[in-house]
C-alpha cells in the first residue's frame, strides 16, 4: 500500500515538475516577444509625441483621426473593438481575443497621440500583451484554464516592458480580473515574463519611470491625518473621473447616433481645446506635466481639466487608454492639495497616483507596488494608507465595465457584480 502511494506522489511531483518547466521556458519566450514588441511600441509612441510637438499643426488632424480610427474597428477590428473589457472577458468567460487586436491597437494608439489625442499607452499594452498571449495558447493547443493564465501572463510582459515596473506589473494582471481574489496560478508565468520583457526593452533603449524621494521624516500621526484627506480627495477624483468617462460615453451615444459625427464633433472639441490650452499640456500622456507634478510645481487644477480631455478623446474613440491619464491626475491632484495645505507637494503628487490609480482600477496590492517601485519605500506606509483608504472610497466604480467585483469591498461577502 505504501509502495502505491509512494509511486503516486513521485508521479505528481513529476507532474508538477513537468508543468512548472513549461510554464518556465513559455513564459520566457512571451517574454521576449512582448519586450521586443512594447518597446517598437514606446519608441513609436516617443517618435510621434516629439513629432506633435514640433509641429504643432498635426493637432488640427484630430477630428479626421477620431474618424479614421472608428473606420478601422468597424470594418477591420470588429470583434477587437471591445479593448480592455475583451480581453478580462477572455480570462473570465472563455471569450476568444483575435489576434488582429494586437496590430490594431498599436497603430491606433500611436496616430492617437501623434493627433494629440489625451491617451495613455499602458492600456493598449494590456490589449496588445492579452492578444499576442492569447494567440500563443492557441498555437500551442493549450486548455482553457492554460489560454486564460497566457493571456494575464501578455498582459504583465507588456505591462512591464512599457512602464518598467516589473513587480507591480507581474502582480497587476492576477489582481485587475477580479475584484477580491487573486489568480495565484498564474503568479509564477507573469515574474517571469514580466522582468525577461522589461530586460528585453532595457536592452533596446526603453527606460524605467523611476522617481525616487528622500523622504526623511518618521512616520507620525499629523503625517497619517494629511494622507488620510488626500487619500479621501483619491477616491473621490477616481469616481468623478470613472463617472464622467461612462456616463459621458452612455449620454452623448444617445444624443448623437451617428458614430462618426459623434467621433467628428468630439475630435473637433478636442482640438479647440488643445487650442485654448496653447501648450499642449493635455495632450497625449502628459509626462512631462507628472514630473513637473512631482517636483512640486504645479499649483492648478489640472486634474479636472484632464478628466475632460480624456473623457472627451476615449469617448471619440481614440485608444491608448486611461491608465496613464490616471497617473496625471493623481500627480496634479496630489500636487494641488499640497501646495495648498503647505505640506511636502512632492510627496502628495507621488501618493496621488498611487491613490487614483488603485481607484479606478480597484488594484491596491498593485498601486503600493506601483509606488515602491517609481518612488522607493521611504514613504511606503504613507503609500499603503492611500491606497487602502482610495479603494473604500471609490466604492465600485472603475476604468473597465467588464471588471468583477467579486466579494464585497466592504464586508466578506460574496456579490460577483460588475464595476459602475
């Protein structure tokens, strides 16, 4: 009897030695591929942002983009048109990712920010790794349960390659699919071909956002009342920034039927905007306006602005995504109410993003790693109070519709329930 279950157990482990190597040498490969690809990707980003700059005028083929963009989705995309939501469908339903996404993603987001279009690029990375993990499982004839942990295992590789955090990044995809449980099972695919892509993109020229702060004080309890406000205004700026994005999106859908006068109408607001604004600030990801946040220079309210912008551009139909977007809001907001209560703007800005960027993506595991990462761990207790207090705050609204909240963010209960 023993005999038996000894040659039980041997076979197991063998099993699982045997599955622990495939998911090993798969997970290098996606990671090699989506290193290279996320950073062709950045590089095209950067070329057409420096293009836009230098001449201004491209802005004026905003309203034509929106269009052509729309054009696209409609007679080549198709099933691709569900961005994001397609793909945590795809992990959550068995729905099928085509790898068209891939392509049409990147070149649609790239002609969105040579336009001027206020997009980021790190939710296109979501579509793009999804798709190319998807179509991997599919070549490799993997199971169902297999295809959904290739798919998160994409996403983390060309999560990480683009922002270079690759932590947060191996930790976003198992977080982002369902509100309230992690998909541990596939922890072990998404290291790894999280830190082989953002090798992969180190080695080809892509950077890592990294900002760090000497934060010198102690933790105290006036330091901890300051964050808990600001962790408030968080949550609160996620919720309007969620809501204006979705019921904006519902509202003008009905009030202007014909997609590509609707796509026209709001390009062209878009550009009288830029126009207004002169220093196309909020326009594309706005890099330079974080880090300007984060030396502590910004004293506006840019962050309602660029709620505007972004809601006006991804309801046009321009991609690229918000996450970005998330990240200057929560710089400018956190910026703003330092400078305004007079106490250290570099370290509001930096907590802001954190903080907006776990509420509208309902992810605070990922936000504090976010942070540690860019900004370093001297003020990660202040950083772990952001983010708990933003994901009560921002109740069950979030950046994609097809998001699961599945157990309740405020007791043990299990709801399964979409995001507002």
């Amino acid at each position: 009897m023993n005999n038996v279950k000894l040659r039980h157990t041997a076979k197991h482990n063998m099993y699982r030695l045997k599955d622990t190597v495939k998911w090993i040498v798969i997970a290098v490969f996606i990671g090699i591929i989506l290193g290279v690809t996320g950073a062709l990707f950045s590089k095209s980003i950067a070329f057409v942002t420096e293009l836009r700059q230098t001449y201004p005028k491209l802005l004026f083929l905003l309203p034509f983009v929106a269009m052509l963009i729309l054009f696209i989705y409609k007679y080549i995309g198709k099933s691709a048109s569900g961005g994001t939501n397609l793909v945590l469908l795809a992990i959550q339903k068995d729905k099928d990712i085509p790898l068209r996404m891939a392509p049409l993603i990147f070149i649609s987001t790239v002609i969105s920010h040579m336009a001027g279009a206020s997009v980021g690029r790190e939710g296109a990375a979501l579509q793009l790794g999804g798709s190319i993990g998807g179509f991997i499982g599919k070549g490799l004839r993997l199971n169902d349960t297999d295809k959904k942990t290739l798919i998160m295992t994409g996403m983390s590789a060309a999560f990480s390659a683009l922002l270079g955090t690759p932590i947060a990044a191996s930790i976003f995809s198992i977080e982002v699919v369902s509100v309230g449980i992690m998909h541990y099972s596939a922890l072990l695919p998404c290291v790894i071909a999280s830190y082989i892509a953002r090798y992969t993109a180190s080695l080809m020229g892509i950077g890592a956002l990294k900002h760090r702060l000497s934060f010198p004080e102690s933790v105290s309890i006036p330091g901890m009342a300051i964050v808990l406000a600001l962790a408030i205004c968080c949550g609160l700026i996620s919720i309007l920034f969620c809501a204006v994005l979705h019921n904006g999106e519902n509202k003008l859908s009905q009030l202007i039927k014909n997609e590509y006068l609707k796509a026209f109408l709001l390009g062209s607001i878009v550009l009288i905007l830029s126009l207004i604004d002169g220093g196309q600030t909020f326009n594309g990801a706005g890099n330079e306006y974080i880090v300007s946040c984060i030396d502590g220079n910004e004293r506006s309210v840019g962050f309602l602005i660029k709620i505007l912008f972004t809601a006006l551009s991804i309801i046009a139909g321009y991609k690229g995504g918000e996450i970005i977007p998330s990240f200057f809001i929560g710089a400018s907001l956190g910026s703003f109410f330092g400078n305004l209560i007079g106490y250290d703007p570099t370290l509001c800005a930096s907590l802001g993003i954190a903080g907006v960027f776990c509420g509208v993506t309902n992810c605070p595991i990922t936000s504090l790693l976010i942070y540690c990462e860019i900004f370093g761990f001297d003020a990660a207790p202040y950083a772990l109070l952001t983010c708990a207090i933003s994901y009560i705050i921002s109740g069950y609204y979030g950046l994609y519709t097809d998001q699961k909240i599945v157990y309740s963010k405020f007791r043990s209960n299990f709801i399964d329930k979409k995001t507002l």
